[in-house]
C-alpha cells in the first residue's frame, strides 16, 4: 500500500489534517483502532475557539456547526456569592467561541471525507511506525492480514496513549509533565441548561462548572478526588454537591433532570518537545496535554495541523524544507502560551488540599482582580477566545 501522508488516529486532528491536505491536493490514509460508530460517540470537549470555527467554516465544515453550533460571547465567574460576567464583545471585539461536541466535529469530518473518497481505515490493530528517520517511512498494521502503508510522512495524531510517540527513540524527546491533585466528575444530562452562558464556580467545597450541548441537554463537571469511585457518586449526592457549589447567587436555581452518561476524567498537563522525529510528526495530544478547565485541547490540535498541512503543501510544491524544519518551534510557542493559561485558569479556580489561609487569601484576590480589572479581564478573553497572534 502506498499514500503521501500515513496518519495514526481518527479523531479530530487526524481526521482534520487528512481533510486540509486533500484541499492542497495532497493523499493520506487514516488509521484507527476503534469503530466509526465508537469514535464517533466518544465525547470530549465541547468548546471551538475563534479560529477553530474560522478554519472549519473556510473549508467546507460549517454547515451544521453554524445550525447547531451555541455562540457564546461570555462566561461567568462565580465565586464569593457573586456572578461577574467576561464580556468578549465588549473586551475582544469580534471574537466569541462556539459550543460544539468534539463528536459532531468528528462526524462532519469523517462524512467530508468520506464523501470525497478519502480513505479511512477503521479497526485496524498492532500499528508500528517504521522507519521514522528515513526518507522512506511506513506504517506497519494489521487488519485481516498484516499490512505496510509506504508513505512520505507520518503524521502522528493517535493521542497520549498511542503507539507513535513511543516509536520515536529513548532520549530524542524531553517530556514536561505535571499531575494535578484532583479530577473532574463529568455529567451529561437530559435537562435545559439553567445558564445562557458557561458558569466557573469557584467554592471552598471545590471548583464546579456548568456548560451546555443545546437546549435540552447539559454538561456539568465537579472537582473531586483523583481516584474518585463513580459508584459513590449516585445521581442524588451528585445534585446536591452541584448545588451547593452553583446555588450561591442570590436568586439562581439548578434545573436537574435524567442523567445520561457520567466521566471521571483526570487533570494534567504534558508536552513532549520537539514535536518531530525525522519524518515522523505529533500533532494533538499525542505532543501535549493540557487540564481541560482552558478549553484548548481540541483548538491546540486544530492548530497544529493548520501549521503542519502548510508545510508539507511547501514541500511537495518545491521541496521546502523551511516550514517542516520550523513546525515544531511554531506549535510549541502556541503550546506553551495554552500551557500557562490552562495552568492559571486551573489554579485560580479549584480548592488545593494543602493550602493554608495565606494561600485562599491570595486566591480570592487573584479572582476579585480578574473581575475588577479591564486589562485581566482583556487578557483572560482573549486567551479563552483564542489569540490570533501566537
């Protein structure tokens, strides 16, 4: 077998890079180990960045986004018994974000392919990157029979746990990592939000948020241990913790209803640098983590494979080097700025077992001068929304 680009993993920057690089004439095969039907369902972030959306829309993908798609232009804090308000129309002119399921992005982008004849492999097993620091890589799998893609490049979009990043040699990658002393507890619900926009509750009880998949159907996340049993957490103690935490504002009341699915995800951040390895390329969180109270995961990807689709189009109109050279650097610049304001957002709003009053104190000022100043409130909007100039 034999395409241009190999790309391991089918969710939302495999199946976005495979999308942009047929619009430069570019082929590629996607390989995925679960079904279409399981990657299709698999529910993750909810929240599109400006340019996200931008990037979707100008190539194609904005039909059902723009139909379903909730535009926000602000998000709630919440602490101290008060609401204040983050007003992007007011402090980023322009620039709002859109609230749509990662699964929907991914079923846009699996029938646009597929529409197009754009080959994806689904249930294939035992992928092994090959030859990665040659000019001649290739993908070995298997799928009734064993299998190798021959390729040019191999574009390495098969998230933390997959088998690309350890392809790439013991010590050719530095790996930055920090594990947080909690997770989230994640609800879906069949219930119309309580709020028009996303609420950050900040609490001594922990940190909550209330968000939103449409108008009947809401996602919630509570701050709980990061081992914490699900069992223990039976629909009951779930609405009377959420209440405690949201019900804090004079007047505001939670809307409960049927719960349909429930999560426990974990809360770290990880880069792994550089983002290459001779023809091998990261993209997504195969390269980097982050916590997900930013809402940047699926939007740092998004912007990944926007970098590496302009310089693989530079190579294979003249044999460019300079932007595959340079797709590591200029990822990580945006990495790393995502990386400190998911950290700063994480910090600020959930409860640290080991702090002492000195510490809260501080907390609660930090908050207090987010809300009150116009340049932290500015720099908070525009990092949420997405910076256009990282």
């Amino acid at each position: 077998m034999r395409t241009q680009v190999g790309i391991v993993g089918a969710g939302p920057s495999g199946l976005l890079l495979s999308h942009l690089l047929h619009r430069r004439g570019i082929d590629s095969l996607v390989l995925e180990a679960h079904s279409r039907d399981y990657v299709e369902k698999r529910v993750r972030a909810g929240v599109l960045e400006q340019g996200t959306v931008d990037t979707l829309v100008a190539t194609g993908l904005g039909d059902r986004l723009q139909r379903e798609g909730l535009v926000h232009y602000g998000i709630e804090l919440r602490f101290g018994g008060q609401s204040h308000r983050i007003a992007f129309e007011r402090l980023v002119p322009g620039r709002a974000v859109t609230l749509y399921g990662q699964q929907e992005v991914v079923k846009d982008l699996i029938a646009a392919r597929l529409a197009v004849g754009g080959q994806i492999l689904f249930e294939v097993s035992d992928v092994v990157p090959q030859d990665i620091g040659t000019d001649h890589p290739a993908i070995a799998f298997t799928r009734g029979e064993r299998h190798r893609l021959d390729c040019d490049f191999i574009a390495g979009c098969d998230g933390f746990h997959g088998v690309c990043r350890p392809a790439i040699p013991d010590g050719a990658l530095t790996v930055f990592d920090r594990e947080y002393p909690f997770g989230w507890l994640g609800v879906l619900a069949a219930v119309p939000p309580s709020t028009q926009e996303l609420i950050y509750a900040h609490s001594d009880r922990g940190f909550a948020l209330h968000s939103m998949r449409g108008p009947a159907l809401s996602r919630f996340y509570l701050q709980v241990e990061p081992d914490e049993d699900l069992d223990k957490w039976p629909d009951e103690r779930f609405w009377d913790e959420l209440r405690a935490r949201l019900e804090t504002v004079p007047g505001w009341r939670l809307q409960t209803g049927p719960v349909l699915e429930r999560v426990m995800a974990p809360m770290r951040s990880f880069v792994a640098e550089p983002m290459r390895y001779g023809r091998l390329y990261l993209a997504g969180d195969a390269a980097h983590i982050v916590p997900p109270t930013g809402a940047k995961g699926l939007n740092l990807a998004a912007f990944d494979v926007r970098v590496l689709t302009e310089a693989l189009a530079a190579w294979y109109a003249d044999g460019s080097t300079a932007l595959l050279d340079d797709y590591s650097g200029t990822c990580l610049r945006r990495v790393w700025r995502v990386q400190q304001f998911s950290w700063w957002m994480t910090t600020l709003l959930h409860t640290f077992a080991g702090h002492d009053g000195y510490d809260r104190r501080l907390q609660r000022s930090r908050l207090e001068y987010v809300c009150s100043s116009q340049a932290a409130a500015t720099s908070l909007a525009e990092n949420y929304v997405g910076l256009a100039h990282v």
